[in-house]
C-alpha cells in the first residue's frame, strides 16, 4: 500500500482555466478537450516560487511543506507539462481546486 500523499501548501491559486494555442482551433468540443495537459495547482506553485519568484529549492520546499527532493519532483513534472503543451501546441488546463 503506497504511503499517502502529503499535504501541500499553495499560497497563489491560478487566475485562469486554462491557455489555449492560437490555432483556430474550438477548444469547447469535448474531443478537443482529450487533447490537452493538465497542470497540477501544485506543479503551478511550484513553477511560480521556482521560475516565477526565482526562489532557491530549499526555501520553495520549505513555503510549499515538502522536501527539496519532492519539490524538484513536481517542478521538473511541470515544466515537462508545459514544454509538451508549448511544441505540440496543445491546451494547457490549469487545477483550480
């Protein structure tokens, strides 16, 4: 049985849904909604003290209630999403709860 899952702290909760390419492409048709990454509130925190703050690791980790080691986790996940979601020109849906 895995070990549950622990509590994150989020200080910024995204101001939007999501960020849709510039295709032309109707984002509302359920099909299109498939095709598309969703980032985690916590990969969003993440990616904001990290990139956005430009805050080291360890004080992240430390506002956020985990490890560096599991901080740079859930950076690198985030950043992952966001470069696929960049050259594939998918959608990227933002967690909002």
């Amino acid at each position: 049985m895995p070990r549950p899952r622990k509590e994150r702290c989020v200080e910024l909760r995204p101001c939007i849904e999501a960020m849709v390419p510039a295709s032309g492409k109707d984002f509302n048709k359920k099909s299109e909604r498939n095709d598309c990454i969703c980032l985690e509130i916590d990969e969003f925190e993440a990616i904001r003290l990290a990139d956005y703050l430009n805050m080291y690791h360890e004080e992240a980790a430390r506002r956020m209630g985990v490890s560096r080691v599991t901080f740079g986790r859930i950076l690198k996940r985030g950043r992952s999403k966001i470069a696929k979601a960049l050259i594939e020109g998918l959608p990227l849906m933002l967690e909002k709860n």
